[in-house]
C-alpha cells in the first residue's frame, strides 16, 4: 500500500479513535474522582466518632485531661488517633498529639468557621509531609480536636492513581489499534463472493462452463 493510500486511513482511524479517547479520559478522570473522594471522606469517620464522644463527656463534667488518652501520639510518625481540646478562646487545655516533642499549634481560624456551622472537617498539615484527617467538634466549653495521619489513606490514593492510568493506557492504546485495522479493512478494496463455486464444491461438484441441453426437435 502507497504512502499516499494511508492519509485517508488515518484520517478515518481518527475520527473513531478521537472520541473514544475524550470519553475515556472523562470516564478515568471521574472513576479517580469518586474513588478517591470515598477514600478521604471515610478516613473521618473514627475521628468524628472520638470528637462527638470526647465532648459528650466534657459536657457531662468530665475533665479535659481525662478525656485525652495519656499517651502521646508522635504526629511525624505514628498512625494512631489523636486528641486535642481547646477553650473558648482557642486555648489548648489538654493534648495527646505531639510534634518534635511539643504540642503542635492548631489555626484558630477553623474555629470560628465551628462556631458559625458546627462541626468541620477538615485536612491539617503542621509540617511538611505530616498531615491528618481532622474533626473539629464544639463542646459547651470550646472545642475537641480529633485527628489521625493520612498516610495510609493517601498510598492508597497512589495505588488507585497507577491503576486508573494503566486502564485508560490500555484503553487508548486498544482502542487507538482498533480504529487503525478497521480504516485499513475499509480501504481495502471488496472482491464479490463466488457463491456458485462455494455452493458446488459444498456438494463435492467442481464448477464447470454451462452446457446447454440439445433441442430435441432438431
């Protein structure tokens, strides 16, 4: 086949491919975008648990320092949950989360988007490369602080990140090839079937000139 017999292979090839590529990517892009949206709005649900619970019990009577678990929770590190509660104002009372060895501050403007809405969720990021889902939850006192890191949660991200590309990949690719073989099938040119030919030797006859029957009245 001439180099000039392909241009209209390719252009036909992408005229079929082009779509499908558009509605793949929107397809991989919106399966990432579900999927990652589930994964980080579940990676709340034990802390809003732990918030909802520590303040419950702060408005019962119960001391800040005895509603934060006695062991620190190294935030650079560590995969455990974590506690914080403030007052009215924004001051710390008690802690369990930790930061090179110290308390680490929490930005008081989150709470004053509590105290107009209630309990907020949100992602917290005190140094580089720590961050943690967090709730932040209101007690008559101030404010409970419940956070966890984001690790795993986020390598899972990664992970689903991999699998998404390699599927549209493949999809593009596939489909890419596909669309190539059939403009390369349409251009070929079509010979008629030898129906005649495939319908005697079904029969174990080979296909031979027409004779014609004498006349009998000659």
């Amino acid at each position: 086949m001439s180099v000039r017999l392909w241009y209209p292979i390719l252009w036909r090839a992408a005229a079929v491919w082009l779509p499908i590529a558009v509605a793949s990517t929107g397809l991989a892009g919106l399966v990432y975008s579900a999927v990652q949206q589930d994964l980080r709005q579940s990676a709340n649900d034990p802390q809003i648990q732990l918030a909802e619970d520590a303040a419950a019990r702060l408005d019962a009577g119960a001391a800040p320092l005895a509603v934060v678990p006695a062991d620190a929770v190294p935030l650079e590190r560590s995969l455990a949950p974590y506690l914080m509660v403030f007052d009215a104002s924004g001051r710390p009372l008690a802690s369990s989360a930790s930061l090179g060895g110290a308390m680490p501050p929490f930005p008081s403007t989150v709470f004053e988007a509590v105290r107009l809405a209630g309990q907020d969720r949100i992602t917290w990021q005190p140094a580089t490369g720590v961050r943690s889902a967090v709730v932040v939850q209101p007690w008559q006192g101030g404010f409970v602080v419940a956070g966890r890191s984001l690790r795993l949660v986020e390598e899972r991200e990664n992970h689903i990140l991999l699998l998404v590309i390699a599927g549209w990949l493949a999809t593009l690719g596939g489909s890419g090839l596909a669309a190539l073989l059939g403009g390369v099938l349409l251009a070929s040119p079509l010979r008629p079937v030898p129906w005649r030919a495939l319908l005697l030797a079904s029969h174990g006859r080979l296909p031979g000139p027409a004779v014609r029957a004498p006349n009998s009245a000659a």
